[in-house]
C-alpha cells in the first residue's frame, strides 16, 4: 500500500477506507482503554491523531512509542470524534523505524530560540521551525512565480567572482593557495592561486545582473551572497539569499512601483498558500503578525525623500524622542531605529526612502540634477528596517567613470561594466530584496538565524 501523506489523510472523506501514514510521533498519552499518537510528517503543521486499542499491539513496542520517535501506522480512516480536525486514525498495526531516546533535545515543549539554534539541526522537527521552512518555500515559489508572470528572466550570476560589486570591502576570499606556506614564504603569488588573480565570494550578483537586464530587457537574480561584515545582529547574516531584479527602460516612479507590487504579492500569496502555518505562528509567536501582514496589502507605502526623513527625524529628536545615534548632519547614513522610527512611529506603514545623499551610496546610483543625491529606492519595513535596497543607475559613462575615480577605485576592474555604457547604454534600475528579512517579516520571528535552516554569522559555521 502506498503511504498517504498526514496532509492528504487529513483533509480526506474517504472514511473507513485503510491507509498508511508515516512520521514523527508528537505526543503519546495512554491510559488502560485507548491510546492517542499525534503524528506528524512535515506535510502540514498539523497532525494526524492516531487511536490505538492498547491490547491490539504488544506492550513493549507501544511503550516504546515515545515523542520523536519514528513510525509507520496501518489503519481505518475514520471521521474524527474529536474537536478541529475532520479524521484520524484507527491504528491497527505499528511498525517503529527509528526509536527516540529520552536525550532527545527536542523533547520539552516551549525551549528557547536560543536553546533550540544550539540544536540547530534538530530543530527543524519541531512546529514552529516546520512553519517557517514551508513559509520560507512557499516565499520562493512566490518569487518565481512574480517574475515569471511579469516577464523577467531568472538569470545566474557567479557566486565566485573577480569583482567587488558594491566597491566594499567585507568580502570572503576564495582561495586554492596553501596559507600555512604563504604565511612562512611571506609573499602571495596570486598567478599560482587557482583562478590566476584574487577572487572572492559575491556580495552582489547586481554588476553582471546590469549586462543580463541591458540584453534581456528583464531579469532576476536569486541566489546566496555573502558579506564578511562583523555584524552580530538579529538582522545580518554572513551568508544569505537575495532576490536581484534589474530592469531595462525604468525610471525611478516605476522602479519604486515594481517594489511595492513585488512585496505585497509576496505577502499575498503567503496569506493565500500558507494559512495553517502563518495561524500558528500568529498564535505562538505573535500575536499581530496576521494583522500586520493584511496591513501592509491595504496600505500604500509613502514615498519620501531622504531630506523629508531626515527633517522628521531631526524635529523628533528635538521634541525629545532619544536615539542611539544622534540625528545630526544632512548627508549622515541613517541607521535601523530611525528606518524603524519613521516606519513604526511616524507613518505606520512601510516607506520607500529616495533620492539619497550621495556619498552614502554606491558609486553606480544615478545622480540627481543638484549634484547631491542619488536615486536611490531602499524599502524600509516595519520591524526589519531596511528590506530593499534599490536603484536607478548611471547609465551615463563619463559620468560613471567619474564616480568611479572619485571614489578612489579603478577603473580597470570594472572595464566590462562600463562596457554596457559604452555600447548601447540604456536608462535601468533595480533593487536587491533579503530574503531572510522577508521571511523575518511574513513569519513574525524575531532573529534572522532563526529564518534560515543552517545560519552562518561571525565565529558560526556548524553543520
Ligand atoms: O542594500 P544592499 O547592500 O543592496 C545591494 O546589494 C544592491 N546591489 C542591490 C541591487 O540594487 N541589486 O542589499 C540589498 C538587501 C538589503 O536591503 C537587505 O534586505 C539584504 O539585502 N541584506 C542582508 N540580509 C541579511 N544579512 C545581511 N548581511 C545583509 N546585507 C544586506
Ligand atoms: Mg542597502
């Protein structure tokens, strides 16, 4: 007999019909007339309640049935007597593949994100991690699903690259030369390195992104990154997703647009795909999330200029709101409380900050007529901060290149960049989404390793 998922099992009329089901046990409680087995298989948050006749099976092996462990049931499919659930099971026969000490870590109901990220790998096996990994599928199926149907390309960019993207440092090297005889000979031959020249893990797929968008038309990138930066925060990792598009004969309105409708079909079709799963998070974890997910469909997000924000922020400081980091000079990088504070306090609901300082920005941005700001299009949520960051870029090469040399970079390294200025330059733009902080958003968890099965941050790299 084929195995019927607990999904399927569960949503099934099909009474009195016999199945198999096969997965974790939850919880068992026995007393002299019946036992009840909850059993999950990962297909659902939800569980199959499994009945058995304590005297139909072998003492031993039911005892033995302990939370965690792993086994497969033969049974009636019957409507259920219970309440919340359609059907369950009337276990006629148990088979056990995989018994479950009383060590296991994930015994006890309620531990600690923190206890259960030491457990890492052995958290995925409980609801709220489940949730947030079918979350997490469902969010890039979504992805996949908008700019397919928007007609953009999903276009692969190197993950090992010879370029600095951003002109940043906080860059993994990689590398094939022995450290140990580099350290002692006291000289590194990079001709002898396996590429022949430096090279390094990308922190941007955006540079070749441009050359997709300017012979594509529209493309996106999606794929791992990686910064080096030393940032211990609920909000940085050391390695994660990020969600590319780049767009051909876009300006800034339209750029801002693509933004907000990405976002909110994103956080659509999570409401849409993922109702069991975001239920129970908004029962166990928060109890606003549902609430503030349909807030965020229903609203426009505002539009404000980096110089209307700062000015917010400035007047608020003086009527007395304290930030860590003093609001103090135009042109000064703002920092997550004041994203959060604008968001949060002032307009309750997301902004898409533009038109930026630009010396705080990257050197490819387009610059505005005054010479000052940039046009630059970073989305700003509600408890995550920054979740976009986004541009229209120079498409001009004098002008590109004068940024570049400005900035103290060189101009040798970014010759195939610039070529799509010098060839057939084009008006474009696009923006890069964190995928993590999407999923910190739709799912209400409150720290970034929490959102990725296997978390990479500073002194962290387990499993
Ligand atoms: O603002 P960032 O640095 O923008 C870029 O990399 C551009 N090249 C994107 C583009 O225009 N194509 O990063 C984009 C987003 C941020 O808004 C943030 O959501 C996320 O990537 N991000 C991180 N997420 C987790 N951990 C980190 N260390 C992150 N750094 C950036
Ligand atoms: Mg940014």
């Amino acid at each position: 007999m084929k195995r019927t998922k607990v999904v399927d099992a569960l949503s099934s009329t099909d009474f009195g019909k016999e199945i198999i089901v096969k997965g974790w046990v939850r919880s068992h409680r026995s007393s002299k007339a019946v036992d009840f087995i909850a059993l999950n298989d990962g297909s659902t948050i939800k569980n199959i309640q499994v009945v058995v006749d304590p005297s139909s099976i072998d003492e031993e092996t039911l005892k033995s049935i302990t939370t965690g462990a792993c086994i497969g049931v033969t049974g009636l499919l019957v409507e259920s007597q219970g309440k919340g659930q359609t059907s369950e099971i009337q276990g006629k026969d148990i088979v056990i593949y995989g018994l479950c000490p009383s060590d296991y870590p994930m015994q006890k109901k309620g531990q600690s994100f923190e206890y259960m990220r030491k457990y890492g790998h052995m958290r995925l096996r409980t609801n709220t991690f489940g949730a947030v990994f079918r979350i997490r599928h469902n969010m890039a199926i979504a992805i996949h699903r908008y700019f397919h149907e928007h007609g953009f390309y999903y276009f692969h960019t190197p993950l090992i690259t010879g370029s600095d993207a951003e002109g940043a440092g906080n860059m993994f090297q990689v590398t094939t030369l022995d450290l140990e005889r580099v350290a002692k000979s006291g000289k590194v031959e990079y001709e002898q390195d396996f590429f022949g020249k430096r090279t390094h893990l990308t922190v941007s797929g955006q540079l070749e992104g441009e050359l997709g968008a300017t012979a594509l038309g529209a493309i996106y990138t999606f794929g791992p990154t990686f910064r080096a930066e030393n940032s211990n925060t609920p909000r940085h990792l050391a390695e994660f997703w990020m969600v590319e598009p780049e767009v051909a004969f876009i300006d800034k309105e339209d750029l801002m647009d693509l933004e907000e409708d990405f976002i909110k079909y994103c956080v659509q079709w999570a409401l849409d795909n993922c109702k069991d799963d975001l239920e129970f998070l908004n029962q166990m974890i928060d109890k606003t999330l549902l609430e503030r997910l349909e807030g965020v469909l229903k609203q426009d997000f505002v539009r404000l200029s980096y110089t209307e924000g700062f000015n917010i922020l400035k007047e608020a400081q003086e009527k007395g709101v304290k930030f860590e980091f003093p609001v103090t000079e135009w042109g000064m990088d703002l920092s997550s409380e004041h994203e959060r504070y604008l968001v949060e306090e002032h307009f309750k609901r997301p902004v898409i900050m533009n038109d930026y300082p630009a010396e705080i920005k990257s050197f490819y941005m387009k610059k505005n007529e005054d010479g000052k700001t940039m046009q630059g299009t970073d989305v700003l949520f509600p408890r995550i901060g920054e979740i976009i960051g986004g541009s229209v870029r120079e498409e001009n090469y004098d002008k590109l290149v004068a940024e570049i040399e400005k900035r103290g970079m060189k101009v040798e390294q970014y010759d195939w960049y610039l070529d799509t200025r010098k060839y057939g330059s084009c008006p474009h733009g696009g923006f890069g989404l964190g995928f993590e902080r999407l999923i910190l958003f739709v799912t209400g968890m409150q720290n970034i390793r929490d959102v990725i099965p296997f978390a990479r941050t500073p002194k962290n790299a387990e499993f």
